[in-house]
C-alpha cells in the first residue's frame, strides 16, 4: 500500500508523512530562529518567551531535555 493509498484511507497519515518530511528543514529554521530572536531580544528585551519555547521545542526534536 502506497502512502497515496493511506492517506485517502485516513487523511491524517497523509499529514503525518508530510510533517515528518518536512522536519528537519523545520528544525533548522528553528535553530535559524532562535538566533534572530535572541538578538533581537538583546536589542529589545522582547522575545524571551519566544526563544524559550523554541529551544524547548528543539530540545524534544532532538531528544534532549529543555535547558
């Protein structure tokens, strides 16, 4: 059964298979993020919850636990 065949089964695992494709270029866009955000914090003093939750989203990406 192919991955077309599935998703038109249960339209959810089309999804899936799409998110998880697209994970690793969203993990790298993160860590991307997180840099933008954190200088702009410097600069601001905004943002600081925003990092938080994406290290803390990066460090379960990466099985890791959140600093």
């Amino acid at each position: 059964m192919s991955i077309a065949e599935i998703g038109r089964l249960w339209p959810e695992y089309e999804a899936n298979a799409r998110l998880i494709a697209a994970a690793p270029d969203l993990l790298e866009a993160a860590k991307a993020a997180v840099l933008v955000l954190q200088a702009a914090n410097r600069i601001t003093g905004k943002g600081a919850n925003a990092v938080a939750a994406l290290c803390a989203a990066i460090a379960k990406a990466e099985g890791k636990e959140a600093a």
